[in-house]
C-alpha cells in the first residue's frame, strides 16, 4: 500500500514537472515570437528613415537636376530590377513601384546612371515601395522643369496627400511617399516576383470610405498610414471588416526637400561668385566681383557702380564696363534655368569692384556682429504677405527692417525663420 502511493507521488510529481516544463515552453514562445516581431518592426521603420534620406540626398546632389526625383521601378518592362524606369509617354501609374536603387532606363533625361545604391528592405524582407510628385519628375516630353522655392505654394500640379488611420490629412505637402509592403495578406498573391501594386500595397475602408495605396490615378493621390491589423480586433466600428493592412509608411513633404535644395542653390551662387573672382585678373591685387544688376531686373544685368541688388548674370557692355563674361558663365545650366537668380539678393564691399579692386579696405558689410565682410548673399525666399515681385522695392525681398534699409548692415547669419521672415544670409568672402 504504502509503495503503491510512493509510486502515485511520483506520478503526480512528473505530471506537474511535465505541465510546468509546458507552460515554460510556451511562454518562452510567446517571448521569442513577441521578440522577433519588435526586431521586424525596428528593422522597418530603420529601412525607412534610412530610404527617406538616401532619397531627399539622391535629389539634392543630383549634378543635372537637383529638386528632381527618379521614376520608380516598374514592372511593366518585364522585372523587378532596381532600375528607375522612366517613360516617354507619361500617365500616373508611370509614379507608383518599387524603390529604385540601381541605374536608370531611357529615355531617362540627362546622363545620370547612378541610383540609391542600397536596396532598401523592410522587416520581412520585402523591398520598399515608392510613390513620386508629378512636380519632381522630368519625362523626355518636357523641356525644362522648373523647381525653385516657388513651386512650394503654387506646384503645377497639387500634392500628394498622406492620411492618419482616422482618414484625416496629416501632410496635404508630399513630395514623396515610402511604404514598406511587409508580408502577403488576405488575397494578396506575389508569386513570380512580377505581381502589381495591389499584391503588395493595402487598402483600408475608414468609416466606410477605402483609401488605397496601390493605385495612384490623379496628381494629388492620397496614402494612408493606418492602423496595423494585428491591433484592429474584427469588432471595431470604424475600420471595415475584414480588415487586412500591414504598410507602413514615411514621407518627403516638398517642405522638407526645398529648405535643403535651396541650401545647394545658395553655395552654387556662392562658389560661382568665387570662381569669377579668381578668373576676373590675374594678380590678387586687380581682382574684383561683378557689379549687381538692379533688383527685380528679370534679365539680371549688371549695373555699373552697382554694390546690391539682383546677381548679374549678364554682363552687357552698355551697361557694364568690367570686361569678363556674366556670372552666368560660372553658375551650371540648371541653376539658371530652374530661376535660382530670382531668389538671390548680392551685396559687394565697394573696395572689392571693378572700380576699386582687391578687397584692399577690409570690407563695409556687416553681417550680425561680423564686421569687415566683403561679399554677402541673401536667400529671399518665396513672397510673404504684402509683398509683390518682380519690383525694385527692396521691402518686396528682403523682410526685417535691418535688411531692407538700403545699407550695408545686415541681419546676421542664422537669424531664425519664421512666418514673416525668410531671409537667409550667407557670406561669400571672407
């Protein structure tokens, strides 16, 4: 008797042992799976910020047409290759595919055949998809494109527009959209690697209304950064049901990608103002800037005896008496076409002109508390309320009472921005 209940302890020892190593088992499991899914939604949301800024810094440095942003990897010419593949024929699916990180296809404009480099993947190793602004992109059937700090407010076309899971516009601003497809859910079929938009990009209906992010048909297409169905129970009653989404989502609003494009427009004027410097004579001591054109000038022709206004690009003999070519010469072909020089405003110290050369003096420009300056450049900026250009009222340009009193005494570099003042100012030299 007394074996037969050692024996029964035992078993009963064993059972809880076997439940307990079980239940272990389990939680280890739900740890583990818990785990692995943080590190695929980290890994995401890492792939995207890094795509964002390869993508914003692809448009910047491109050497032909900053503000421009390539065409998507499509299907449609057979694969899936990390090209940018660009179009002759243009309609708006052309603006929807995969992230391009390779060359590009012709008929691509210009020479440019270096891509983002890195082929960008999300958590659950699906390459990331990519929606572009009709405003950013350069079909060989348009001429000139042009992308200046205008375009910002009055875009040719409208927008992109991302939504929160609610419906509501977060951004009516977007340059550019990044979505990482994640997984294959409900009927979503991606055999064969050629599939659409539709087997990789969701849908959602919010309050009965379906945004989708697989189809891009007008130029102000919306996307929606919605909620993740693993966090959607099928009892809701905002989202409809069955309710199948997993994107996840970042954008380039044309904000984001103009303050750094205008950064690139004012060293390229700077760095041509230097070069014609350098190549204006030989000896440093005969050396001198251009003399400026008058403000609202639309030709930008210099003035002789000018020390501000407008940068000159054309350097007429009627009007100037320095002999070397316009600044035009020395800024790259985009620079003037895209109207850079309507957004520039050119200080020089009198002591480093044609008239007086050499920048002997010391410089009369003040900049802030930075005294002796010899040359200076001021980003305008786009009009703020009240203003009118093109004009040669310079309270049109230039926004604090300091820059726009017609002396030589300027706010200093960095003055914060706000929304009634956009003045940039850069030195040039020294």
């Amino acid at each position: 008797m007394k074996t037969r209940l050692n024996q029964q302890g035992i078993a009963m020892l064993i059972l809880v042992f076997m439940i307990a190593l079980a239940l272990v088992g389990y939680l280890v499991t739900g740890l583990n799976s818990e785990s692995l899914k943080r590190n695929r939604e980290a890994k995401t949301a890492q792939a995207l910020v890094n795509a964002k800024a390869a993508l914003i810094g692809w448009s910047i440095a491109h050497p032909q047409y900053p503000g421009t942003m390539p065409f998507p990897d499509r299907n449609s010419d057979g694969d899936y290759d990390g090209n940018s593949d660009c179009v002759a024929a243009f309609n708006y699916s052309h603006l929807i595919g995969r992230l391009p990180y390779a060359a590009q296809t012709a008929p691509c404009v210009g020479t440019l055949q270096y891509g983002l480099s890195d082929n960008f993947v999300d958590g659950d190793g699906e390459a990331l998809w990519y929606a572009v602004s009709r405003n950013l992109i350069r079909p060989t059937v348009l001429g000139t494109v042009v992308i200046n700090s205008a375009i910002v407010d009055s875009p040719a076309f409208p927008w992109l527009i991302v939504r929160d899971k609610n419906g509501q516009v977060i951004s009516n601003r977007v340059a550019a959209v990044i979505i990482a497809p994640g997984r294959a859910i409900g009927a979503q079929n991606r055999a064969g690697g050629l599939a659409g938009a539709a087997a990789y990009l969701d849908t959602a209906v919010i309050s009965g209304t379906a945004y989708s992010n697989a189809d891009y048909t007008v130029p102000n297409e919306d996307f929606i950064m919605s909620e993740n169905m693993q966090s959607v129970p099928t009892t809701h009653p905002t989202f409809g049901q069955p309710y199948q989404f997993n994107d996840q989502l970042i954008f380039i609003t044309i904000d984001e990608l103009m303050a750094e494009l205008q950064q690139r427009a004012m060293r390229e004027a700077r760095d041509a103002l230097r070069a014609y410097y350098l190549a204006s004579a030989p000896a440093a001591a005969n050396r001198y800037y251009p003399y400026a054109a008058i403000l609202g000038d639309v030709n930008h022709t210099c003035i002789e005896a000018t020390l501000a206004g407008g940068l000159p690009l054309n350097s007429a003999a009627t009007t100037c008496t320095h002999p070397n070519a316009g600044l035009n010469a020395f800024l790259p072909a985009w620079f003037v076409e895209s109207l850079w020089q309507d957004f520039m405003y050119y200080a020089i110290s009198g002591d480093c002109s044609f008239a007086t050369p050499g920048c002997l003096a010391g410089g009369n420009i003040t900049v802030g508390t930075q005294t002796n300056v010899n040359t200076l450049l001021i980003f305008t900026g786009t009009t703020l309320a009240g203003q009118a250009r093109p004009n040669n009222n310079l309270a049109n340009y230039l926004d604090s009472l300091e820059n726009s009193d017609g002396d030589f005494v300027f706010d200093a570099v960095g003055t914060p921005l706000t929304n009634i003042y956009n003045d940039q100012m850069l030195i040039v030299e020294p």
